[in-house]
C-alpha cells in the first residue's frame, strides 16, 4: 500500500478567535471590518470600494477631532492592503487594526460573510468571526472505494490536509469452482487490509487534527467493509454516509457534498441542544436562558456552551460581550440558525460545566 499525503500549515480560526477575544480594552480604538468580496455579475468587486468608502467617511465624521488622525491613517493602511494584498480567490475578509498600529491581522476567508460591516471599538468585534468559525468548522471527509482512499481535512470552505491510501487491485478472473471461490476470498482479504489502513489513517488524522466531525462518501461494495471495522469513537463523530460514485466526484464536488451534509445535521443539532438547554433550565439543571442569567454565568465561568441566535438582532443585549466572554472562557459557541428556537429565552442561553 501506497500512502502520501499533503498539508496545508493555517492557524486554525479558533486560535486567532481566542487571541482577538484576549484583547483588553485601551485608549486606542480597534477597527473591526468583515468584506464580502465575492464579484457582482460582471466579474468586478466596485462595491467594495464604494462600502469602504461610505463606511469609513462615516466613521470619520462621527469621531471626535483628536481621534480622526489615527483614524484615517489606519483605514488607509486597510485600504492598502485590500487593494494590494488580499488573495483574488478569497470570497470574504475580516480585518483587525489598531489606531495605534500595534495590531493589524488580516483573515481571507473562502467562504462568504452574509454582510459587510466596520466596528470601531475598544476591542475586537468577533460576532461575525465567531459565526463564520461555527458555520465552517474542520472536519474530516473520507473519499473511498474497496482499493483507494482520500482523506481530506476541510475547513472554512477550503482543503487543509490531505491523504491518499492506496492498496493493489485485485486481479479479476472467469474461473469458476474452487478457483473463483478462492479468488474471493483473497479479494475479501485484500479489501479488509485496505479499510484497515484507512481506518488506521482516519484515526491518526483526526486525533492530531482534533476533529469532532467525519463525513464519509463511498460506494455500496466498501460501505460494509468499513462500517465492520470503524471504532465506536470514529462511529460516534460521523456526520452522515453518502454513497457516491468515488470514480468521478471531483474535490470541489465533494466539498460541497459533505458540507451540505454537515449543515442538515448541524440543524437538527441545534434543535436538540436549545430543547436540552430549555428543558434543564425549566428543571433548575445545568442551564440558564435569557441575557442576564447568561451574562452572569459567564462571568462565573459556568458555561460550557453559549447558544446565540445567528441574527445578532434577535438577541436582546450586547452579542458581542457575550461572544468575546465565551470565547475567553473557552466555552463552545452555537449559532442558532433557526430564529424561532430561541425566541421564548431572548435569544441567548448556555449548558453549563456546574452550578453554584
């Protein structure tokens, strides 16, 4: 068997999330811009500069007289790099800078931001970041058939890592009797041999990679063959099992195919985690709803996982506090997608670690 593999070295968004969130409050202002940057219909990104444009002579405009100058040297600089140095291929960018030039990350994305917008605060606005980092999270999707393999580790919208196993073909024979039978069951050994590595390799990847989540698209001859052999661990962290023709599905194809499986299962994930959040809440378990119980329990460092709506409109308080508190805390944030879920808790609850 034939193995190789390729890497693509990222700092994973979760890192830079918790860099950005460590961020204290200063006398300098931090602005926070997120660009959609996919082309209008005739292949150009005008609107770019227009939403710059507007957002920042706004901006200006708003600032008092002594905080304009750093301003306005920071927003060019942002200006500068946009035009000289953001990737053609990306379809979004986060940008974070300081008026004080102590800070400037860039983040291109391969995904879409649902909307444009400029923050100018004391500390990072991560809401959308966050969001983003929750919609497009690393996963592992397997590409197999009974004698090949790809492993791919995909993250916000692009291919981070990628393996190849590959076993010997067995060799097809018209023989009949005792020679066919033989013939099979060599082929059976030999597919078992091939799902073992593959197993051996998903688990090596997703341990070193620290995945929650596989997807797994295959044909209906090695679908059985790795089921029989996949450990309940593994078992436990796949998605869903798509059977595909391996032969002719391109990486973009199943890109998309997996993802879209990633996203119909994060769904009925969120309903069940905000009925389990509603349920012990109402039970006086390892739950609270509302912003202010929230609030409280961040601070405490209760929570285990911050359920928010998607739309930062349907939250009744500061989603930005509440993003920046969990992520400080190293507490899972869910983005609710569906705004009628939690409509009844003001947008935002949290499982909690304990109870004091």
């Amino acid at each position: 068997m034939a193995t190789k593999s390729t890497t693509a070295l990222e700092t994973p968004l979760r890192e830079q999330l918790d860099r950005l969130a460590a961020i204290e409050p200063s006398e300098r202002s931090i602005i926070s811009l997120y660009l959609d940057l996919r082309p209008n219909q005739n292949g150009q990104r005008t609107h770019v500069d227009t939403f710059l444009r507007t957002s920042f002579d706004e901006q200006t405009r708003s600032l008092p007289a002594e905080a304009r100058a750093g301003f306005e040297r920071t927003a060019d600089r942002i200006s500068q790099y946009i035009a000289d140095q953001t990737p053609k291929s990306a379809k979004a960018l986060a940008i974070f800078a300081s008026t004080t030039d102590d800070l400037f990350e860039a983040i291109p994305f391969d995904v879409p931001i649902e909307r444009a917008s400029v923050h100018v605060d004391a500390v990072p606005h991560l809401y959308p970041l966050a969001q983003v980092n929750d919609r497009y999270p690393r996963y592992a999707a397997l590409l197999m058939d009974t004698n090949s393999a790809d492993l791919y580790v995909f993250a916000l919208g692009a291919t981070q890592r990628r393996e190849t196993v590959q076993s010997e073909k067995t060799r097809r024979t018209s023989m009949g009797g005792w020679s066919q039978a033989r013939y099979q069951r060599r082929a059976a050994n030999f597919h078992k041999q091939h799902v073992k590595e593959v197993v051996d390799r998903l688990e090596k990847v997703t341990s070193e990679e620290h995945l929650n989540h596989i997807v797994i698209a295959c044909d209906e001859v090695a679908k059985p063959f790795l089921m029989a052999q996949l450990p309940k661990h593994l078992t436990d962290k796949v998605i869903d099992v798509v059977n595909v023709d391996v032969k002719s599905l391109p990486e973009h194809a199943l890109l998309a195919e997996t993802m879209a499986a990633l996203h119909q299962a994060d769904a009925k994930t969120d309903a069940e985690h905000v009925e389990r959040m509603l349920d012990a809440w109402h039970a006086g378990g390892l739950a609270v709803a509302g912003l202010e119980a929230t609030m409280r329990a961040l601070d405490m460092r209760q929570v285990e996982e911050l359920l928010i709506a998607a739309r930062p409109d349907r939250v009744a308080g500061s989603v930005d506090e509440l993003v920046a508190k969990a992520q400080r805390n190293s507490a899972r944030i869910r983005f609710i997608e569906d705004d009628n879920l939690l409509a009844d808790a003001g947008g935002v609850g949290a499982l909690l670690r304990f109870k004091i």
